[in-house]
C-alpha cells in the first residue's frame, strides 16, 4: 500500500504536496484504526480464550506496526532515490493513533 502511496505521491498534481499528502495517509491510518477497534471491542474481547486474545492483539500490533515500518521503508527509498521532494510529514499526526493502539494491543499480549 505504501508503495502505492508514493506512485500517487509522485504522479498526481493534486497529492504531491505535504498539506494533501498528509491528511490522505491520516485517513488511511484512522481506518487501520478502526478495523483494530472493531476487530478488538473492549465489550466483547474477554468472551474469547486467552489464546485468541492474544492471537488478535498480536495481529493487531503487527499491522499497525507494519504500517509504520512500511512508511520509513519507502521514505528511505525516496531519499536514496536522489528524488529533490522527500517524505517529511509530521509523524505525530500520522503514526499517534496507530502507536497508541499498538501499545495497547501490546498490552493486552504482556
């Protein structure tokens, strides 16, 4: 998906800023958000087994924290690319919410 991410970045007029950019991979992280939420409800999570829990929070942790990982891969791939444009977008508006629900899905594993 990052990798798409960037082709859009890249070709389109409209995405290739940082004030467009930024608020399209917010949206993609507040999804990724919500597919957690709705995959780990608080009301429903301990009528599962212990083992189940903690196959869903372990899951869970490793999306979101793929979707980070996956960022800084592709950054590190623009700036090794020699591009002029880099990916500097503010990482506390694209990574708070996705940090924040890795640690409690991380959490509920300890």
């Amino acid at each position: 998906m990052m990798s798409a991410l960037r082709m859009v970045w890249i070709i389109s007029r409209h995405y290739n800023r940082d004030e467009r950019m930024v608020p399209l991979m917010e949206r993609i992280a507040n999804q990724l958000c919500d597919r957690v939420a709705r995959s780990i409800n608080v009301r429903t999570l301990f009528s599962y087994q212990p083992s189940e829990i903690i196959e869903k929070c372990t899951e869970a942790k490793d999306m979101l924290e793929r979707w980070k990982q996956a960022y800084y891969d592709v950054r590190a791939e623009i700036e090794q690319s020699g591009r002029d444009s880099r990916w500097e977008f503010d990482n506390k508006r694209l990574f708070r919410l996705t940090d924040h629900m890795a640690i409690i899905c991380n959490d509920f594993i300890a």
